[in-house]
C-alpha cells in the first residue's frame, strides 16, 4: 500500500482529500501545518506529499525547499494543492522542484490521477534495467506508459560487423544512438601521423555516438568493431524525444547515458600525470571490471597489443615491456594475445604505489 503524506491547515479540506485517498487504497498520514507535515515526511519516508500552500508556522514553498535540501526526502514526489492559480505562483513552485500543481476546487479523478502519474514516474525513476536489447525496448515501453512522447519506432534497426570494420568516421554526421547489443566497439582519434589514441571501449548494453546527436554537431572520433559486433540503431528522432519531451525520462536517459563520463575524466587525468606501469595496471582493472565484473581471478581479455597500448597512451613496445614485468611479477599470465589476470589485488598495488 502506498503512503500519502498530505499537508492541509483547512479542516475540511484535509479530511476529505485523506478520505477520497482512503477509499483509493492509500495510507494517508495528515499533518495541519508545514512543520508538522516535514516531522511526518522524515519519520514515515511517504511515497508522495500533497501540500497546500498558504499555511500558518511554515508555508508550503518552505515546505518544499525544506525537503529539497534533504537527501532523504528530496526524491519524494510532491504536488501542490491550493486555491492560488496565478502562473507566477505555479512558476514558484516548479522552480523550486515541485512535480504536480492541483488548483481548489478540485474532482476525485483530477486528485487521484495527479497521485497516480507521480507515483508511476517515481517507480519509473527508481527502476534499474538491464543492459541488453530486453533492457532497452523495456526502457522504452516504460517512457511511452508514462508520457504519450508520440509513437516511437517499434521495429529498431539493426546491424553487424565483422573484426575491425568501421562503425563510422570522424566527420560523419549521426543518424541515431548506437546501441551496443554484441560484440566490443572501440571509438578512437587518428594523428597527423597516423598514431591512434582510444577514446574509450564500449561492451553490450552501452550507447556509443550519443554526443554529436546532444551537440547536433558531426562525430568526433571514429568507432570500430574489435570483434564480432551487433548494434542496434536507436533513430535519431526517437532519442530526442525520450531526452526532450519529459523532464523525469530527460533525467533517467541522460543518467543511463553518462555512467562513463567521469571514468573518461579520470583516465585523461590518469594519462596526463601517472607512471606508464600503473597506467597500464589501471586499465587492465578498468577492461575487467567493464567486460567481466564476477570472474574474479579468471578474466581473460582478448585484445591486439597495438589497441591496449592506443587505450594506454603509449608506445606499443612499452605496453609489451610493462606486460612482461607484470607477468614476471606474476600479476598477469600471457598466453598469444590473450591477457589473464592472476591476481587483481597486485595490480591494484601497483596503482596504489606506482
């Protein structure tokens, strides 16, 4: 049973909006003032707040910034409930972060469908999905159930590649997400030279190119398959409008989106100011950790010497100097280009005093 916090000075008004609630199956607690109703939010954690507006002691505005402020209430959904219906006081209160706005007088069914979205969006919000193809059209019935953002692609284009083929080119201009179902894709730069520097490494269940479609610009590295690879093209118009349409799916995508923008910043800072060993031992830990988090000590990584030393920063002759030391330190074992980590608690060492 879901709880609903409702927080009303009005007598009347507070009984009954707790009864019409009631007889839809919510737990109601009520509070008769802003105090009061931040005591029982803390206390009872509820799974929405009602609150009306001008109330004695402490006013809903304070109410909601109160909450806002406290990691334990600040995700709890929270609707405004008063007799105020100028837009610069709607404006107020969605600045401040409020998520529904009911204006007195008010029918059961504005109430209860107000509750019934909010709670559907923060159910939505709290939801983990799985990185695969299952996870991502889920993703994508959930955002359509919870906003009508048009009707969306049902039949999402696929494509595979072989070892090596090219995904796209610097230059390219995007035409949809990429959505990594199988295989491994690496996106990379190219010097004047002609020496190659690995972006980042991509596994089943990550979006690759997703940035040039945000900035509405061309791609700026290229991508790659590294081995049998399967992708899934999420159209342009599509992503957009699960980014721009709504505010709560804007803010789950772009979090699904960005789980490796600080592993990105950490490794540049890493490349610019750490030794070529732990470098290398960093990244062995960060490919297994991407690839195969539970194998533990058995994780092999299949990988050319020339792009393990591009996602280095290094010379491919002193990758293979620093795997060798490795492997004489019995971290690792080598077996033709295959890399097996032995023992993940040396290597992290080396980082630790490298």
């Amino acid at each position: 049973m879901k709880t609903v916090l409702l927080i009303e000075d009005n007598r009347d008004v507070r009984e009954n909006t707790a009864e019409i609630l009631e007889l839809s199956d919510y737990k109601v607690l009520t509070a008769e003032n802003g105090k009061k109703g931040i005591d029982l939010a803390r206390k009872h954690k509820p799974d929405v707040v009602i609150c009306d507006i001008m109330m004695p002691e402490l006013d809903g505005y304070g109410v909601l910034q109160i909450m806002s402020r406290s990691p334990e209430t600040s995700g709890i959904p929270f609707i405004f409930l008063t007799a105020k219906a100028e837009k610069s006081d709607i404006r107020k209160g969605m600045n401040l972060g409020a998520d529904d706005y009911i204006t007195k007088p008010f029918s059961d069914t504005e109430l209860l469908t107000a509750v019934e979205t909010r709670l559907k969006k923060s159910e939505f919000l709290r939801k983990e999905y799985e990185k695969n193809m299952h996870g991502l059209y889920k993703f994508i019935d959930d955002v359509r159930g919870i906003e009508e953002l048009g009707k969306l692609s049902d039949g999402k284009m696929t494509r595979k590649y072989r070892k090596k083929d090219i995904i796209y080119h610097e230059g390219d201009y995007p035409h949809g997400v990429l959505f990594v179902h199988k295989g491994k894709v690496k996106t990379y730069k190219t010097n004047e030279d002609g020496k190659e520097l690995i972006i980042d490494m991509f596994s089943p269940g990550h979006f690759v190119g997703y940035m040039a479609i945000l900035e509405n610009s061309q791609y700026s590295e290229s991508a790659a398959a590294l081995e049998e690879t399967e992708i899934c093209i999420v159209p342009r118009d599509d992503f957009l409008a699960l980014l721009y349409n709504n505010r709560d799916v804007s803010s789950k995508f772009i979090k699904m989106l960005s789980d490796n923008i600080i592993e990105k910043e950490e490794r540049l800072l890493q490349m610019a100011y750490s030794s070529l060993r732990r470098r290398v031992a960093e990244v062995l830990l960060t490919l297994q950790k991407k690839y195969q988090p539970d194998k533990g000590d058995n994780f092999v990584l299949d990988i050319s010497r020339e792009n393990l030393a591009a996602l280095v920063g290094t010379a491919t002759e002193s990758l293979i100097r620093t795997l060798s030391e490795f492997k004489d330190e019995k971290l690792i074992e080598i077996k033709g280009r295959e890399v097996k980590i032995i023992n993940p608690q040396g290597l992290e060492k080396v980082i630790k005093f490298s």
